[in-house]
C-alpha cells in the first residue's frame, strides 16, 4: 500500500516537514494539522489510512484525539513521543495507539513502521482465519494446538492465552499493563514479573534459540511484541 491517506498532527515545522517529506517520498498522500482542533476537523474528511500523531500540541494533549478516535475507529495511529518520556509512550499505547517512535529518527525507520502498519490494517481482514502461521510456528485457533516445526508443542492454559494475545496483534507492541489484564485479569495489572516468568516459558518451547527470539521481543521498559516474520 503506497498510496495511503496519511493525517500528519504535528506543531513543529521541521518535524513536520521531515515526516511529510519522507512519507510523500514513499508515495503516500500527507495533511497536516498543527492543532488539536485542525486534527480533530481533518480525522473526518476524508478518514484518513493512517495517523501520524504528536503528543505535545498548542491546543491539548494528542492523547485526547488518540482516546476520542478509538471510540469509534481502529484506524492505525503511530505516535511521535519525546526522548526520555517512557511514561509517555505506554501511555499512549495503553490508549490505544499501535506504535511509536521516539525523536529523533531516520527517514527509514519512520517509512518502514509506515508499512508495517498499512500492512497489518490490510491484512486485518485475514484475521478470522483459524490457522496462523510464523515461520516454523502453527497456531491452530480452532484446535487450541500449536506446532513447530510440525511437531505438536504443548503449552499450558496461560502460556497459551498469552500467545493468543500477542499472535492476535502481531506486530503491535503491547503493554505489560494491557498484557497482563487480558491474560490474567484487572486485578494484576502491576505483576510485570509474571510476563517474564511466561514469555520465557513460551521463548523456550517456540524459538529457535531462545535467548535470541525472532518472534517473541521484548520492548525495554514497555511491553512485548510478536513479530510475525523472524
Ligand atoms: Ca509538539
């Protein structure tokens, strides 16, 4: 997908030019909005394919536009955050944003999160299918099974559930806090130490070599992600 809509909500000028450049360089079509208010006007008209989204805006906050949108959109939002804001990031994330990057970054790194997101909202569609497959790994939603390699591997209950969360928004950094309330429940928000007593688990019987995981990442100080290609 070149030819995406892309809403760009950013105040500074030479950020916004930079991103603009680089994202009309990778043939997609850029609006800008410096304001909350400009932001919120342009989300509608036309809907854009993606939101490029600042968090430091003249008029507000851009979590406010973040948390409006997904009352009523899954549109893919990828957040600018300042350097040194960890709080920032999660923050955003757990508000729904599907991924960020911190300033400064490169014109590579800004395009190929681009497509990266394009490409999962594309395939979003796909994801009703029962069967999913990362390399040597199979999920068998249907079934509850996994294999690799063709060989059946046996997880437990949570181990499972917790793959089925990251596999079902692959490619997305997910958050300790979103992570463990949709594996073990609202009440253990803050117990980060049991996500990594699991995703160890889970490395060990899935990776190649779990102590360099292709698949099962770990996003410092964040969350993890599940990348689909290793
Ligand atoms: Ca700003």
């Amino acid at each position: 997908m070149s030819d995406a809509r892309v809403l760009l909500v950013e105040d500074d000028p030479h950020i916004a030019r930079f991103v603009d450049n680089a994202l009309s360089a990778a043939g997609h079509a850029v609006t800008l909005a410096g304001t909350l208010a400009q932001a919120t006007e342009r989300l509608t008209d036309p809907v854009p394919d993606l939101v490029v989204l600042d968090l430091g805006l003249p008029d507000g906050d851009g979590l406010t536009l973040l948390r409006n949108l997904r009352t009523w959109s899954s549109l893919p939002v990828l957040v600018l955050s300042a350097r040194a804001h960890e709080h920032d990031k999660i923050e955003a994330l757990d508000a729904g944003a599907d991924d960020y990057l911190t300033k400064p970054f490169s014109v590579g790194e800004l395009q190929a999160r681009v497509r990266a997101m394009l490409r999962r909202a594309q395939r979003a569609s796909d994801d009703g299918r029962p069967l999913r497959r990362f390399g040597s790994i199979e999920v068998d939603l249907a079934h509850r099974q996994v294999r690799k390699g063709g060989e059946p591997v046996r997880l437990t209950p949570i181990e499972y559930q917790l793959l089925c969360v990251l596999i079902s928004h692959a490619g997305r950094v997910l958050t300790h806090r979103q992570l463990l309330k949709e594996v073990w429940g609202p009440g253990h928000a803050d117990h980060s130490h049991y996500l990594r007593v699991y995703v160890g688990h889970l490395r060990h019987k899935l990776e190649d070599d779990p102590t360099q995981p292709r698949h099962l990442l770990t996003e410092l100080g964040v969350g993890y992600r599940f990348a689909s290609e290793g």
